[in-house]
C-alpha cells in the first residue's frame, strides 16, 4: 500500500492533524501552523469495479420498443481494454487537399474548421513543425502557400514537394527573419501574387541548449534573441500591416515553447527560455492591439517533440528525462501541432486572441 503527504498552511490554534512540523515560518507566523495530512490511497478492493456500463443511445435507426428512438442496453467491461495502444505513426507523406466540392458538403461547424481560400505565409517552413503545419493548411483548404525560410535548398525542395503533392499554388522566399527589408520585399510580392495574407504562421526559430549562463556568448545570446524575438516581431508588423491595408481580419499564430513558462531540465538554456517567454508576452500585447483591426495573435507552445533538431545520439540521455517529466511518457510528433494550427487560423477560433497552447504530452502539469 502506498502513502501520500500533502502539506498544507492553516490558520489554526493547533495543528490540524498528527505531526507538526517545527518550521521557521511556523515558530514566527503566531496562529500559523504547517500541518500535514496524511491521505492513503485506497486498498484495490475499496474502488468499485463496474462489470457492465448501462448505455443510452438516441439515434434514428435505434430499434427502442413501440416505435421509440431510442435503445437502452448495458456494455460488458473488458479489463484489457486499459492496456496501452501503440502511438500510430506520423503520416509523412501524403497531402490531400480540401476540394471546393467537399467543402460545401461539410455542416458548418466543420467548414469554420478549415482555411478554405486563405493565403497563408508559414516561416520556417522548409522543415519540422513549420513544414507539417504547412502541409496541415494544405489539406484544410488554403488557396495558396508561401514559404518563407533562410535555407535555400530546403525551402525550394520543400515547395516544390508541397506543390506537387496537393496541386496548390506555393511560392518559396529565401528570407532571414531577422532582415526586416526583405521582409518587407517578400511581403509584398506574396499580396501582388495572391492578395493580401490571411494567416501567418510564424514557426522559424532556433534553439541553444547545454550552455550555462556563465559561460554563456553574448554574441550567441543576441543572435537567438534576433531570430527567435525580433523576428516574430518583423514578420508579425510585416504581415500585420498588409492585413491592415487590405482591411482584412487576420490570424497570426507565433510558435513559442513551453520553455517560456518552465525552465527546463536538465539542460541550462537560459538564452531559448527567455527567447520564448518573450515571444508569449508579445503575442498577448499584439493580440490586445490589434484586435481592433480585427487581427488576432495566438501562440503555440510545443513540449519535447521529435523533429531533426531532437533526433542526435548525443541527446539520448537527456531524452529520458524529459520522457520521464512528461506524463504521456514520449516526445511529441512532428504532425502533432498541426490541428491546433488549423483551429487558430481558422474563423473557428474567432474569439480566441492573445492565447498561449501548450502542446506538451502534459510535461507542464508537473
Ligand atoms: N522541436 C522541438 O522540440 C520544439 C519545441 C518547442 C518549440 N519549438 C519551436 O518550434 C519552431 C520550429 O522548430 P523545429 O523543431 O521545426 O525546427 P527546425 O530546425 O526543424 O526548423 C526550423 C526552420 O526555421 C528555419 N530558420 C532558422 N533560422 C531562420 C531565420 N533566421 N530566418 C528564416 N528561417 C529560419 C530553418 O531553416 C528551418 O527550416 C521553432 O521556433 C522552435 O523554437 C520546437
């Protein structure tokens, strides 16, 4: 039988309890004491054990007596049924896009879901999370993509596979985050070609780790900060302001981390922590700016999840560690923001602004 301590403060003459514990702040605080209360988790026969679950269906081909509709019936429970499934793997491959015909079939809960005929602008997108949650538009409607990434070789080759793949029209810019001006270039060649953009997805950035703050590079720090900060703030005014031209609402969706709000561990990252943290609290002041412009700004913050960056023999330790931290007990997938990056470009999320989504297996309930 195992036991649990929880500790609680309470304003009382006596402890509450058996134990008390003679701290500082307990012996100075007058009328305070740290009490604790010992809960035991209780013995398997005291937990009722169902072995059947009464059901009630209302539907129209329920066969329910006298013409009713509806059926009334118990499941058996199958005690194996708590075994753990084995996590699909990602489908890497394939990119179905959404057709017009589809979408006018699909109830209008689902069609709100989509980004049918939206222009979307995804950084970062020649690889990772950026890339999938370009191919996620895809296959959710949009009417043209547009990559903009510092790697050449990938974002031509990942355009051109995007394009290939669902039919759409995709435009790769060879653009660093941090170069305001071509930016500014990039931008307005995309509203040329394709309108003004609905949808940024703001997924370019990079990542130090195992660099404690001592030792730490100045030059390092600022270039982090330059690329992960100041170009979400560049690529946000950039997109922002044609949005605003057009007089068109807008979503733009900044990945952050969950490195924003905890500090990880075991790696020191100061640098990337801080990064994020400052990506989360820009996105919430942009998100009450220009909500009246009709532009709203959320952000995704990603756990551990298993991208190119992750996948280096060197981190194999650590990664046991952050599996043991994370209650799903596994990295996340590559294609496993993609959904919540849908809902946030999409008029489905036309209430949420200035939010801040973990997509973390869990990692930060602890
Ligand atoms: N992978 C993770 O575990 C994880 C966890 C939390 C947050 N994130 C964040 O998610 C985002 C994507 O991460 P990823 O794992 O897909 O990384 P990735 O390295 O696979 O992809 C990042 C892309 O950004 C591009 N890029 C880098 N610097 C750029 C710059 N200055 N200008 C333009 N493009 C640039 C790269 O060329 C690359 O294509 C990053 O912002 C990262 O901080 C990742």
């Amino acid at each position: 039988m195992s036991a649990r301590f929880t500790f609680r403060l309470v304003r009382s003459a006596t402890p509450l309890v058996t134990g008390r514990i003679s701290s500082p702040l307990a012996r100075t605080l007058p009328g305070v004491h740290r009490a604790f209360s010992q809960s035991t988790v209780r013995a398997r026969s005291d937990v009722v054990r169902e072995t059947e679950i009464p059901v009630s269906v209302y539907s129209p081909d329920s066969k329910g007596s006298a013409g009713s509709t509806s059926d009334h019936f118990s499941i058996p429970v199958n005690r194996d049924d708590a075994k753990p499934k084995p996590f699909p793997p990602p489908e890497e491959t394939e990119v179905v896009p959404l057709n017009k015909t589809v979408y006018r079939q699909m109830p209008p809960t689902l069609q709100k879901m989509t980004v049918m005929d939206k222009v979307v602008i995804v950084t970062g997108g020649a690889r990772g999370l950026g890339n999938h949650m370009a191919r996620a538009c895809a296959e959710a409607g949009a009417k043209a993509l547009v990559i903009f990434d510092a790697n050449q070789e990938l974002g031509d080759e990942s355009a051109a596979e995007l394009h290939q793949k669902s039919g759409l029209p995709v435009s790769f810019f060879k653009v660093d985050v941090r170069d305001g001006a071509a930016i500014n270039a990039a931008v307005d060649a995309v509203v040329e070609t394709y309108g003004a953009p609905d949808v940024l997805i703001n997924s370019a950035g990079i990542a130090d780790s195992n660099i404690k703050a001592e030792t730490y590079d100045p030059a390092m720090f600022r270039r982090l900060i330059d690329i992960n900060l100041t170009g979400s703030f560049l690529m946000s005014q950039a997109v922002g302001r044609a949005m605003m031209a057009a007089g068109k609402p807008g979503s733009i969706v900044l990945v952050a981390s969950m490195s924003g709000s905890i500090v990880n561990y075991p790696q020191e990252q100061s640098c990337y922590n801080a990064s994020k943290a400052g990506v989360i609290q820009f996105g919430k002041s942009l998100a009450a700016e220009w909500a009246k412009y009709n532009i709203r700004v959320n952000c995704i913050s990603p756990g551990y999840m298993d991208t190119a960056l992750n996948r280096v023999p060197a981190l194999e330790a650590q990664k046991k560690i952050w599996r043991s931290l994370t209650p799903q007990a596994r990295l996340g997938n590559v294609d496993e923001l993609n959904g919540l990056c849908v809902f946030l470009a999409s008029d489905a999320s036309s209430f949420v602004t200035g939010a801040n989504v973990a997509i973390d297996g869990g990692y930060t309930c602890y």
